[in-house]
C-alpha cells in the first residue's frame, strides 16, 4: 500500500477525528492490525488562522507543509479540512504526489448513493465564497446554503465550541438541518467543516448526513490501495 500524507491542525480536534477514521477504516477493510502507512504534518493553527497575507500566505504554509510530506515518502496527500480547499488546486501543482480533493470525495459519494439535492453547513469562507459549489454545481448538484445570519451562527458554533469539543449547540444545528429538509425538500447535508461530524452524526436528521471527513479518510486509503 502507498504511504498516506495528512496536512492536519486545522483544527487539531478535526486532526484526532481523521486519525479515528482512519482506524476503523482501516480495520473494517484489512483486518484488526493492519493499516497503511501514515504521516500527519500539523499545522499551528493560530498561525494559520491570523495569517497576515491571507490566503496567500495560507497557501504556503499548506504547500509547507505538503513537501515535507511528500520527502517523508508520502504518496497520497490529504488536507484535513474543507475551508482549505479554496487553494486546493495551487497546493497540488506544487507537490509531486497525488493530492486527494475532500470536495470531489464528497461529490463522489452523492453521486453513489443518488443525493441530488444537498445543503451545504461550513465555515463562513466555504458557504459563502464559490469555490465549493462550484465544484459541486458543476456536477449537475443543487447546492443549498444556510441565510447569511444562519452562516454567522454556524462559523460561530465551529470556532468556539466545536473546536473545544463543545457540543452544546448541537440541539440548534439538529433542529436548523431539519427545517431545511422540511422547507428546501433537501436529500442530504453536507458537513462541510471536519469540526461538524463532532455534532450531528448519521441518524440525528432524516436526511443523508454526509460526513465530509469520514469520506475523505476513505478515499485516501482506496488511493492507498489503486
């Protein structure tokens, strides 16, 4: 199997539920022991976060941290988080080995299972600028997101609570997905943010919960495998 390269600490608790993933992934598909190889690069995320160029400098710390990844004989490189994906494509052409996209992950998955119909839930950078729905609009996928209060809300729920492993808003996302599948005629939600799967899990809503972190630890370890 090909060494898989994760670029975490963004955030570390999404870090940890990635490396979790990987776990039961891995042993639901190779037995109890055996895993493929892996290396995790991770970030400071306040660095990140605050950095003073934005996204281009954002961009090079995610490239800073791809190469070493990659020296370190990583052949399958994924960014554990959505929000990054904005300079997605940049990061690829910089490294030589194979990145895995979380949205084309998640595009992929919809299309297996039928989803047509999808409500977007992430940071206020992934619900509001293009870059995600594009990919997915691109797709033949109707896209919905949240109201721009409901956006500052969720980006608000993310940064101080999710990020604590505070699940006191958990009531709120519930009841927030449920009225967009009863008002939007929604066939799934798309947890856009890897803090998110550390609220509202499969079974908490009666739509398809598409868990953006669980889907990419499974497309890099069938990387792993090709």
């Amino acid at each position: 199997m090909k060494r898989i390269g994760i670029i975490g600490g963004t955030s570390p608790e999404s870090t940890l539920y990635y490396y979790r993933k990987y776990i039961e992934i891995s042993r639901e598909r190779f037995g109890p022991y055996s895993f493929p190889e892996l290396v995790v690069y991770s970030m400071n995320f306040q660095e990140f976060r605050e950095n003073p160029e934005g996204w281009k400098g954002r961009k090079q710390m995610l490239i800073n941290a791809a190469k070493p990844l990659e020296r370190a004989g990583a052949e399958v490189i994924g960014i554990s988080a959505n929000t990054p994906h904005l300079v997605f494509p940049d990061v690829q052409k910089a490294v030589g080995a194979r990145m895995i996209s979380i949205i084309d992950a998640v595009a992929r998955e919809a299309e297996k299972k039928g989803l047509r119909r999808l409500l977007l839930l992430g940071t206020k950078t992934t619900t509001t600028m293009r870059f995600y729905r594009d990919v997915l609009e691109g797709r033949g996928f109707e896209v919905v997101v949240p109201s721009d209060g409901e956006v500052d809300e969720i980006d608000r729920i993310i940064f101080e609570e999710l990020m604590f492993e505070n699940l006191e808003s958990k009531p709120w996302l519930l009841d927030l997905i449920d009225r967009y599948s009863r008002g939007e005629s929604i066939e799934a939600v798309i947890l856009g943010c890897t803090e998110l799967p550390l609220a509202v899990k499969a079974g908490d809503v009666d739509v398809d919960v598409l868990d953006t972190a669980e889907i990419h630890m499974r497309a890099l370890i069938e990387a792993a495998t090709e």
